[in-house]
C-alpha cells in the first residue's frame, strides 16, 4: 500500500531513504532548512557521491512520487509517517553528540500536524532520547494531530547506502511498550516490499532500539581496533596481519569482516559515536563499562601517528621538504565524505609537518579542498606521485589497488609505498623494484 511520507534531514541518510521510500511506492516529501540543498535534490541532483542514488532519485523525481521542501508545514500537512533522518554530529570539544538538529525538527513538526500520524526517529541518539521526544510531542501537538514516536534506526553503510535502505539485513523498532499504538503495522507497512520473508523483525522498547545502533557501531569499531592493537604487535615480531586475519576469520564466531588492519576508521558515524556512547554512559553512571572504548579510539588514532612516523623515516628522517604523495582523501572508498577521515588526517598532518603533500581521490577532492585548503591537489594518481620520495596508500579505492608499479616507478623519486591499507598485491610491487611497507605485515 502506498504511504505518504515525509523525510526530514536530507544528508546521506535522510536522501538516500527519501529516495528509497520511493521505490518502495511511497508518496515522499524530503525536506531540509538548507533552501540550497533542496533546489538541487528538486532538480534531480544528489549533493554527494553514492553510487545508485543520482538515478534513483531522479527517477522518482521525474515520476513526481519524490519531492522537496524546505516548508514543514508543508510536510506535516502530507505526511501521514514522518521521518527523522537529521545528523547529530559530535559537538565541539566534547564527546557528547549535538542533539539541535533533532530536537529542531520536533519543534517544527509537532506544533504543525493536523492528523494523528507516526514519526519514525532514524538519526543515531544517546539512549533516553526517543522517551524525552514522545514527551515533547505529546506537549507540542494540537489536539486533532496526535503523534505516536517510535526509534527505528538506520544500518546502512555509505557506499552501499541504497542497497541497505531497499533490502535491509534486519528492521529494528523501538515503540513505547506502555503505548505501543498502530508504529509496527505501520513500520510493517512502510517496510512491506524491503523485507523478504526471511529479514529479522526486532520490535523491541524504545531505550533498546536507541542502544542497538551505538552497539552495531561500537562492536565494528572494536573489531577494527582489535585488529590494528594485533597489528602493533604483528610489527613488533615481524608477523603478518593479514594472514592472522584470515586464519582467525575462519572460526565463524570471528569472521573476517571488519577485521582489515590499517589505517583505521573515520567517517561521520564509527568514530563519533563511540564518543557519543561514552559521554551518554557516563552520564548515566555507566561510564567505566565503556571505558574500554577509549582504548579502540586511542589504537584506531596511533595508526595515523604510525603512518605519519612511517613516512618520516623514509624520507630520511624528516618531512621537512620530502615530496609524499597521498593517495586517496576519503574515509573509505566509494565515498566522497572526508568526515574524520583517517587519509585526510594524515595528509594534513605531513603537510604541517613541513612535507610537500600532493593528494589525489577520484571523488573526495573538494570536500578535502573544503578542509584543507592549502594542501597541493593533483589532477591523478600518477601526478599526485611525480617526483615523490614516499607514497601513501591512505584509501582503497580500486584504481589505486590496481595501479601498475612498474610504470609508476618511473615517475617517482624514490620507489617506496606505504600501503595504509594492506591493499595492495605486495608481492607485484616489490617484484617491481618497490621499496613496500604494508600495515603490521612484511616490509620488504
Ligand atoms: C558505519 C556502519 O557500518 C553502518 O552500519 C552505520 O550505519 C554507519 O557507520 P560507514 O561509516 O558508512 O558505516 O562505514 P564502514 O563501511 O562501516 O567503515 C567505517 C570505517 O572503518 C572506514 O573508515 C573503513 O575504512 C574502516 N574499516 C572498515 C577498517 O579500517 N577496517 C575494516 O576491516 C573495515
């Protein structure tokens, strides 16, 4: 059954799952405060790389079942399911996630509605957030335009973002277990054609549905520390990570997803919200379960120092004046985003520590320019590499996994690679006459 729906916060997220609605029938209504943003998304374009987006979106906005606004009244007279798809990025010199755009969005619906209607809260949130809303909606909506709350977090990895949001590896909802109202017929509803017979259906209370997505987050983001702390030690005794990880990954309780050493994680969502689940924790009086999360981001960060310390060893000791190319900016491939990502990071650091950066990723090159303004950007990889004393593998996006060695040795200074990503065939390069570094693996 059709649905109108509206989708409040068009990010990566919220576009990709007002897109996404879409194609699962849906009536849809994105809506942003950036009028700028809007004008784009209404016109079909999509204001960030994800691969599949741009022609879902078009689609949809061509068939007319897509549409923006950045008017909530607009949305709340339409939509008879709102969701909430808004950022809580981590705040400034804390730990803690900021939580306006959120409550934003409740203040300006919840006073506008003019019919019962369900909202659905997709943004990660400190557990208790989702209760203190339901209060404020309770307040904010007029008579006539009660509105049931329910947490219904979002999985989905950038890069795969709409494959995720169309077929969903399970559907967690968080519905007030007092007053659970009509939020899982309605879910089942909005679901109906992403779910197949088999998908996981987890109905749970709100506080859990809250705790599931931080947890999702934390466990991944300790599964690559676990990794990177085995790595430092794999470097210490000369033993292979990489190998380690395979031969650990075929016990299934393991397995060997997540468990790629290197550079570590970075992107919008791992690093701040372990931050985010500390700082909630210790309000709570929790804080020393999740102490140990300080650990994952104190190891996953000593791999960026590892690179740059890397780097400056083979330039002969110091960055000062040493040509480093950086090969990729992103956080991870088939991503533009540049959000607490451990390339960029690295690139700027060189940069101030006196070295002559070139950086070059096939998307991420105006998001990194937005940031770091006075790093040297090269058109390609095989400019970014001229003249370099090092080379830094910093993101795996395939066409550097696939570049030729032997043809780019002729056009660096010196033939040494880091690979930041463990990569890289090793054996092709150092059969090529590299110098090759890998990450807690063999360095020839
Ligand atoms: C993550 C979660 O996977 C997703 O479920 C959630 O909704 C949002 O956060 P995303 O940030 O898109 O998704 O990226 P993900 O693919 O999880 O990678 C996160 C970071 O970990 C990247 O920087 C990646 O390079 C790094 N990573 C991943 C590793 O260093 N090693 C690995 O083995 C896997």
């Amino acid at each position: 059954m059709s649905l109108r729906i509206s989708v409040f916060g068009t990010g990566y997220l919220g576009a990709t799952h007002a897109a996404g609605m879409a194609e699962l029938g849906h009536e849809v209504i994105g809506v942003d405060i950036d009028p700028a943003k809007i004008e784009r998304l209404q016109r079909g374009e999509v204001p960030f790389f994800e691969p599949g987006l741009p022609e879902l979106l078009k689609k949809h906005v061509d068939s007319g079942r897509l549409r923006f606004t950045t008017d909530a009244a607009e949305a709340a007279e339409f939509a008879d399911v709102h969701f909430i798809g808004v950022g809580t990025p981590q705040k400034k010199g804390e730990y803690a996630a900021d939580m306006s755009f959120v409550d934003a969005v409740i203040e300006t619906l919840a006073p506008r509605l003019t019919r019962p209607a369900v909202i659905l809260g997709k943004s990660t949130v400190p557990v208790g957030t989702a209760a203190r809303l339901a209060a404020r909606v309770r307040e904010l909506a007029p008579v006539g335009g009660e509105a049931q709350l329910g947490w219904n977090p979002e999985f989905l990895r950038e890069g795969f973002a709409v494959e995720d949001t169309l077929r969903p590896d399970r559907l967690v909802l968080g519905v007030d277990k007092d007053n659970p109202g009509r939020i899982e017929e309605v879910a089942r509803e909005v679901y109906a054609d992403a779910l197949s017979r088999d998908t996981p259906i987890v109905v749970t209370d709100l506080a859990t549905a809250e705790l599931v997505k931080v947890s999702a987050n934390a466990f991944l983001a300790t599964k690559i520390s676990f990794i990177n702390a085995v790595a430092e030690v794999c470097e210490a005794t000369g033993a292979d990570v990489a190998d380690l990880a395979d031969a650990i990954g075929y016990d299934e309780r393991i397995g060997r997803k997540f468990l790629g050493a290197g550079l570590g994680f970075g992107g919008g969502c791992l690093p701040k919200d372990i931050r985010a689940f500390m700082a909630r924790a210790d309000e709570l009086g929790s804080g020393q379960a999740l102490r140990f999360l300080r650990e994952v981001d104190d190891v996953n960060l000593r791999r960026r120092d590892h690179v740059v310390d890397l780097a400056a060893r083979e330039a002969g000791g110091s960055l000062k004046g040493a040509r480093i190319a950086v090969l990729g900016a992103a956080f991870k491939p088939n991503s533009d985003d540049v959000r607490d990502s451990p390339a960029l990071d690295i690139a700027g650091r060189l940069h101030l520590g006196g070295a002559d950066v070139r950086v070059f990723d096939p998307e991420a090159m105006a998001n990194a320019a937005a940031v770091w303004p006075t790093l040297h950007f090269a058109d390609n990889a095989q400019q970014a590499c001229a003249d370099a004393d090092v080379v830094i593998v910093a993101t795996e996006w395939s066409e550097f996994r696939t570049l030729d060695p032997v043809a780019l040795k002729d056009v660096v200074a010196k033939p040494t690679v880091i690979d930041g990503r463990n990569c890289l065939p090793a054996e092709s390069w150092i059969g090529a006459g590299w110098r090759y570094l890998g990450l807690g693996r063999y360095s020839s």
